[in-house]
C-alpha cells in the first residue's frame, strides 16, 4: 500500500496529502476513490482474516485484529509430558523442556543397557567395588611400568596393588655379605628375595641375608659365584 503517487490529480506534495490553503489559494489534495477503497479493504481484509466482523463505529478493530493474529502465530510450548515422551512435533521446546526431555530418556548405562556414566576416579579404580563408572585407558595403565632386559621388571598398575616383581639375570658373588642393588628401588615393602645359583661345573648354595627397599645381602658356599635372583614388591 502506498499514496496515489501514480494519479496526478490527487494534488500530493512531496509525495503526502495537503490541506487546502485559502491564504496563498493552494487546493488541498483529493483522495482518489480506488486509492480510498483499496485502503478500507486492505484494512477490512486484515480485520476479517482475524475472525472478527466489520464496524464501522469501531475504531479498534485492525489494533485487535494484529493483536488476534500475533498472538495465533506464536507457537505453543510443548508440555513436560509431551518433551519426555517425544511424539508431537507441532510445538516448540524451551531450554526447561529440552532438558526434561534428555533427563527422562538418559539411563545409565550397564552391560545390557545402553546409556551414560561418569568416567571412574582414581580411588574408584583402584578400590575395584564401583559398577557404574567407567575406568579410562590412563587409569587402566596408571602406574604400570615394564623393563624387559637381563636386569629388568614388571610393575603392576596401581588398580592392582602396584605389585613389583624384578629380577637379577645373571651376576657375580665376589666376596662374602656382597651387596646386590634391585634394578628399581621397591617404594612400600619388599616382600622376599629368590636368588639361585648360576655355577656350571662347580655348584654352590647361596643363603640370603639382610634386604632392603633398595638390595640385598648375599652369603655362598663358593666363590665365586655367578647367582640370579627374582624380588618380590611393592
């Protein structure tokens, strides 16, 4: 809708409607009847696409019109019941609805169920009693460690008591109450030392003596003596 620009004799100026000025003698503009009609009709048009009927003593009626046809342009919000259940999808979900709807159908998830869980803690991991996290690759291998060499080790993860065991290949007993050194220094306890004997042609007992987180002390009936020995940790 626009003024009838394309009708010169309305008498528009700068494009708008004037009064008659009877001072310089200028005609007020005229209102073309299809311009007029077209306007009552547009206006009517919009009043009866909202339901309502005509009135011409009604001034209100195109403001209560728009206001009719907002408001049925808005889309309703869905109820909590239909966001859980999921099956209408001619309303809108807000962020309370969109969440209601994840809460109710998320489950947690088990060995017959698929769904969520927490990943496990370190502590969780380790006491081995919780079913319903789930345990990482990094904690699976959180403390492992492994040396496979002559003088090498094997270092449990923590999950498993950071259990140690280490062993000595092949050395050489020189002296009596000769010190060996662990390849790893055991951090908590060393549980019990295993050496055995290495001599060829001329065998030999060895007995074992004091031991520490760090060696041992080794005594034979023959020197010298080539010995191996297994350690037991933690």
């Amino acid at each position: 809708m626009d003024y009838p620009k394309s009708v010169p004799s309305a008498g528009l100026v700068n494009g708008k409607f004037v009064n008659e000025n009877p001072i310089t003698g200028s005609a007020g503009s005229l209102i073309p009847a299809q311009w007029g009609n077209a306007v009552s009709e547009e206006m009517i048009s919009v009043i009866q696409s909202a339901g309502l009927v005509p009135d011409e003593q009604d001034n209100s009626q195109l403001s209560a019109a728009i206001a009719i046809k907002v408001a049925d342009s808005i889309i309703p919000v869905a109820s909590q019941q239909e966001a859980e259940t999921g099956i209408d999808n001619a309303k809108r979900m807000t962020s309370l609805r969109v969440f209601q709807a994840i809460a109710k159908n998320v489950q947690q998830a088990t060995e017959t169920i698929a769904g969520v869980a927490r990943t496990a803690s370190h502590s969780q991991t380790n006491e081995g009693v919780n079913d319903a996290t789930i345990v990482t690759p990094k904690k699976l291998r959180f403390g492992f460690a492994i040396s496979l060499t002559t003088n090498g080790y094997i270092v449990f993860p923590s999950w498993l008591g950071g259990l140690i065991i280490q062993w000595i290949g092949t050395s050489t007993l020189g002296i009596q109450g000769a010190y060996s050194s662990f390849t790893l220094a055991f951090p908590n306890a060393c549980f019990g030392v295993f050496p055995t004997t290495l001599n060829g042609s001329a065998p030999a007992s060895v007995s074992l003596g004091p031991k520490t987180l760090t060696g041992f002390t080794l005594y034979s009936s023959i020197l010298p003596c080539g010995f191996g020995a297994i350690a037991i940790g933690r």
